[in-house]
C-alpha cells in the first residue's frame, strides 16, 4: 500500500474500530515498499524555476470584480491574475 501526502484527508476523531483494525494491521507487518512515503516540500512548481511573489494594488471595484470571478471560476485569485497577465503580455 502507497501512502501519498497529497492524498490525505483528515478523517476526523478515529473510532474505536477504525482504531482496533490499524492495530491488527500494524501486527500483521507492513512491506518495506509499502512503509515508503514520498514527502513533497514547498508548493507545486508553476514553471521552469521558482516562484516570485510579486504584490500589487487594486481599487476596491477591481479587487471585487477579481473576487467575483474567483467566486465563479472556483479558481484562485493568483491563477487568475497569472492568466491575465499571460493574455495581456501575449497581446
């Protein structure tokens, strides 16, 4: 069994029977393959190199028309602020 972090979800309080049925998996042993855990540090890459952080400023009506759109896309303001200045500079 592979465990990857990216995959966890927090389960909430354990049950006693989920806590009894960890147990008896401990004692039945565990693979060397199947103990291995891919750790992954820092945020997913977003290009070629790291990251900067750049800041910048909105008047009120472009930061609640930015917060619209995040409302509508289920996306983040930074991915959309990326694709903006992707079409713009492309222009």
């Amino acid at each position: 069994m592979e465990f990857d972090l990216k995959d966890w979800v927090y389960p909430g309080k354990a049950t006693e029977e989920q806590l009894q049925a960890w147990a008896d998996e401990a004692e039945a042993g565990y693979e060397d393959h199947e103990l291995t855990v891919v750790y992954r540090r820092g945020r997913p890459p977003l290009g070629d190199g790291p990251s900067r952080v750049v800041q910048v400023r909105l008047d009120p009506d472009l930061h609640s028309d930015l917060e619209a759109r995040v409302e509508s896309e289920g996306a983040t303001a930074s991915a959309i602020m990326r694709e903006a200045l992707r079409r713009y500079l492309a222009s």
